[in-house]
C-alpha cells in the first residue's frame, strides 16, 4: 500500500522566502510489517546476498565466543529510490550492522554494501545469525516499503540567526493563521511541522536535537559528507502526528493488534533517538559515518 503525507498547514516559502533555496528532496521509506523477499526493497528483509561471498562479520571484541554475525538492516533498490544516486554500475544499497554498541558514541557499528543486482547469479539462502544482541531493539522486524518523495528544510538550528530570529516572531505566524497554542514558542511550529521529517528516509537535512549542528568531515579526504539514510526508532511522535501519512490515521494511536504503530520496525536506537548514516560524496570507497540524533 501507498503511504501519502498530508500537505503542510503553511507554505513556509511564502512567508519566509529565504528558506526557498534550502529546500532539499527526502523520500520517505514508510517501512510497515511484511513479508520482504531478497528481490524487494526492505527494512529487516532478506538480502540478495550472492552465495559464493562471505557473509560480512564483526571482529571486534564483545561478550561470548567467536565474532558476531552482521544483522540486515534494510536493503534499497536504485529503481524504488531513485534518489541514492550510487557509485559506477550500481542500483542496490545493503546495509548491516553488529547489533552490539560499539565506541564512541555506543551504537551499532554499520557497514554498507553497493552492488549490482543483475550480477548476483545465486543468491545466500540461509545467512547466519548472530549468537547474540545487547539489544532486542536491534533486529528490525521485516517490514516493506512505500517510498515517497517529500521537500525538507533545515533545522532550525543550520539557519542563520537572523532567520531564527525570524522564526521565533509569532506576528508572522499568525498572519500565516498557526493555531495559537505555538503562540509562546512560535519556531516549535517550524521544528515540529515544516522543516525535517520524522522516520526512516533517505537524503534530505540532517536531523538534529541530542547535540547542537556539528560539521560531517569526510576522515579520508576532509570533504563534507551528505546525509544517506536515517534509520528511526519511530515514524512519528506526540509532537510530529502532522506528519501521519493518511492511510495510518486509524492506527496512529496504540491497540492490542498495533502496541507500537509509531514505531513499526521496532528498533530502539540510544533510547529512542535516530542513527543518520553520511557519505562522502568525492568517493563511495571512502568511509561512512554514523550520527545518533
């Protein structure tokens, strides 16, 4: 099934005409439970993964024998999310992770794998599992995908001062006519309703809240790296429902069929908060990074 987000209450380029060169295109993945095949573009799904290359392990040190098998994250294909832009002949994103925390910033340690279907002739039918994870909210559920295309803006904290200070002028949000409840915090109104999506997505701004905007350096080459994937422990929250798409208006609030229906992957990063994995856009041999916020 399609996923469809509700239009903005504001054209926020209207109002605040120097946002309209910032815009950015994000797809929203709309990950929901199901029944993923190596074929498909997933969360939690199986890879197409060719038999005949090792499956990818973590050989750091963690409690119990032996290194600890990687754990499918989602898979991506180029003609579902046309917006990966990947290296060479390329059209699918693999990504994993060792489902233990790991240094600096405790989170999983990530790798990432771009190849080209068509040149996977047999595929891995029964990858190996790990003996262990710290966490059971580190194996997402299979789930499916919507992909769906949708304009971002940044973080209110990326934009100049004089635009925040823009931003925090409640007369210009109620000529826009924003309910008055944001009165006293008028900018909640853009952090919360217009600038970055909540949920797992590919490409768009980086989302930020736990730390304060800090710069993304390539540590190969020293260029800045762009934002790939975000991978969320949730798709919405108590100050982000807007942005439920239509088709999950009727799931938005928990039952006994649907306990988390904000959180369909079930994935719990750093209590909740997001991993956002960057590249360099100079090579894709060079390394990624991961940002917990």
């Amino acid at each position: 099934m399609s996923r469809t987000t509700p239009p903005r209450l504001v054209d926020v380029t209207a109002f605040f005409p120097q946002l309209a060169p910032l815009a950015r295109t994000a797809t929203r993945l709309h990950p929901r439970p199901g029944s993923p095949t190596p074929h498909d573009s997933s969360v939690g799904g199986p890879l197409l993964w060719p038999a005949d290359e090792p499956w990818p392990h973590c050989d750091e040190w963690h409690e119990g024998p032996g290194p600890v098998a990687m754990v499918p994250v989602a898979q991506l294909y180029v003609r579902d999310i046309p917006l990966l832009r990947p290296p060479r002949r390329a059209d699918l994103l693999q990504v994993l992770w060792c489902p233990f925390d790991h240094e600096p910033d405790d989170k999983p340690l990530t790798a990432l794998y771009w190849r080209t279907a068509a040149e996977v002739r047999e595929v891995l039918a029964a990858p190996p599992e790990p003996f262990a994870v710290e966490y059971d909210g580190y194996v997402p559920h299979p789930c499916l995908l919507a992909p769906e295309q949708i304009t971002e803006y940044p973080n209110r904290m990326e934009l100049s001062k004089e635009l925040q200070e823009q931003l925090e002028d409640w007369s210009r949000w109620q000529a826009a006519g924003v309910d008055s409840r944001y009165e006293p915090a008028p900018d909640e109104f853009y952090w919360n309703e217009l600038s970055v999506i909540p949920g797992w997505k590919v490409g768009g701004w980086t989302r930020w809240g736990l730390t304060d905007p800090v710069p993304r350096i390539c540590p190969a080459c020293g260029a800045g790296m762009d934002p790939l994937l975000t991978i969320a422990s949730s798709e919405w929250a108590s100050n982000t429902r807007s942005w439920i798409p239509y088709e999950d208006r009727a799931l938005s609030t928990a039952s006994l069929d649907h306990p988390q229906p904000w959180n369909p992957t079930g994935l719990d990063l750093a209590r909740g908060y997001d991993l956002q994995l960057h590249v360099c856009p100079v090579s894709p041999d060079h390394p990624h990074i991961g940002l917990i916020q």
